[in-house]
C-alpha cells in the first residue's frame, strides 16, 4: 500500500510541476523548497500520510540523496561553457580551495570549543556543512548560454568543485574517530584520500565524458542530425562515471561533475557552437536532483 501511495505522490507532484514551473520562475522561491514543504505537509508533523523513519530506511535515503546529487553536479558541468584559459575560473577554485579549508576549519574549532565535541567529530561537522549544495544552488548558478554573470559561474563552479576538498576531511574526520584507516601517520591518508582519490575522480569523469562525447558528436555528423545529449545517453554517462569511479576508490561526485564539463567542452569545441544545454535534459535533471533529497 505505501509503495502505491509514494506512486500517486511523485506523479502528482511531477505532472503539478511541469504544468506550473514556468509560473515558479517568477517566485522567490526554488522547487527544492516546494517539495520539501509537501513532504513536511504529508509527513508526520502535520497528516501523517507519509511517516519516513531515516534509521530504518537508511539505505535507501542513502541512494535517493546519491542520485539527486550526481544529477545536480553533472547539470552543473554542463552550464560551465568557459574555456579553462580564462580568468573567471580562479573565483570558482579560490572557493572550492581555500575558502573550503578555511570554512572547514572554523567549523571544527567551533565544533571542539563551543560544543566541546571530539577533535574527530567537529571535523567532521565542518566538512559535511563547508559545501555549496548543487541542489539548493541551482536557481543562482549559470541558467543559460550567453548568461556572463561572473557570481552565477563562481557560485556554479564552487558547488561542482567542492568535494575534491570536503571528502578527504570526511575522510580524516571518520580516521581520527576510528572508523577509517589513515595509515602510519596519515599517509594513507594523504595518498590515497587526498592526492588519488581527487586526481583519480577527475581524471575518469573527464576521460569518459571526452569519450563520450566525441562519439556522439561524430556518430550525429554522420548521420546529418543536430548535436545533442539525450536523457538516456546522459543518465548512462552519470552512471558509468560515477561507478567507474567508486571502483577504482575515487570521489564519484567530482567524476560525475568532470564528465559533465568534459561533455560541454567537447560540445563547443566540435560544433564551435556556444548554444544551451538541451533543454528537455536540462529540465528533468534539474527537477530528479531538486525532488530526490526530499
């Protein structure tokens, strides 16, 4: 019976949003907000239709939060149109480095001082609250092609970025309270969370989204049809990064994200046309990532 209730739920709210999201744009408000008031709405703190306990189900909360994240990251590599030589990416990689780190670490010595948590648990706390959510920011990231808003692309970029700087002090967090290996001195650590894991990530999400996208670029020169991503070919190249990823002990979201950038610059650099994301892609993945966490 529930799973039949959470079918009439999700349709309902998705057919509800496709037909009034034009209208929403004009709101201060995001989508991400609406589905989580319906769901505080139909949840225990007011009629009780949905009762959700985060403890039994963890798992599966677990997988629904991982997939709206790696659509919302590979969306946002998609928005990112300007080549690396320009100067509009050092706000995005100041933000995602040293503001990361500095953020981070006021978080622990707050987390250590004021709430007299072990060293282990604060820094834990500053990793998980440091990063931009690519789900709630996404109605302030880079919204079409000609958008020059240098904010929107820092913004954008930063929320893409950031976990190449959060997951390795999850990582050391979980190590200093005795739940992962650090190795002698932390050079396990070092090795393998930090400089592997980072470099690793980036490195496939790139390879698989240049690869990717330079067959379906010449695939549709040949057959005389206009260049494009579908739904199908793009949930594919999500899935085979962020898996791909995960088995070789990398950071699967800076994967995801790399494949989405590599795919748009290949876009432009074959096309040499500067035009917007496809739409239908961009809408629905923008809906799954703003809807799933909720």
């Amino acid at each position: 019976m529930i799973v039949n209730v959470w079918f009439v739920i999700v349709g309902f709210l998705l057919v509800l949003m496709a037909l009034i999201g034009a209208g929403l744009k004009r709101l201060p408000l995001t989508t991400s907000l609406l589905y989580l008031g319906v769901g505080v709405l139909l949840g225990p703190l007011a009629i009780g239709l949905i009762r959700f306990d985060p403890l039994d189900h963890s798992e599966a909360l677990e997988r629904l939060t991982e997939i709206a994240v790696i659509v919302s990251l590979f969306t946002a590599g998609l928005k990112l149109r300007t080549p690396f030589t320009d100067k509009r990416w050092l706000p995005p990689v100041r933000l995602a480095t040293l503001t990361m780190v500095v953020s981070i670490g006021l978080v622990t010595a707050l987390g250590v001082y004021l709430l007299r948590l072990p060293l282990g648990a604060a820094l834990l706390l500053g990793a998980v609250l440091a990063p931009t959510d690519p789900v709630l920011a996404s109605d302030v990231q880079v919204e079409h092609a000609t958008d020059r808003s240098s904010l929107r692309f820092a913004l954008t970029g930063e929320a893409g970025l950031n976990d190449g700087t959060a997951f390795p002090f999850v990582m050391l967090g979980l190590g200093l309270l005795g739940h992962h290996d650090l190795g002698e001195v932390g050079w396990r650590w070092l090795t393998v969370d930090l400089l592997w894991a980072v470099v690793a990530g980036l490195g496939v999400g790139w390879a698989l989204g240049q690869g990717v996208g330079r067959l379906t670029v010449r695939l549709r020169r040949k057959r005389e049809e206009e260049v494009g991503y579908e739904d199908l070919l793009s949930l594919g190249l999500i899935a085979l990064a962020y898996g791909t990823a995960l088995l070789l002990h990398s950071y699967g979201f800076l994967a995801v994200f790399a494949a989405g950038l590599a795919v748009r610059h290949v876009e432009m650099r074959k096309t040499g046309e500067h035009k917007e994301p496809t739409q239908v892609l961009q809408e629905a993945t923008s809906e799954l990532s703003e809807a799933g966490p909720e």
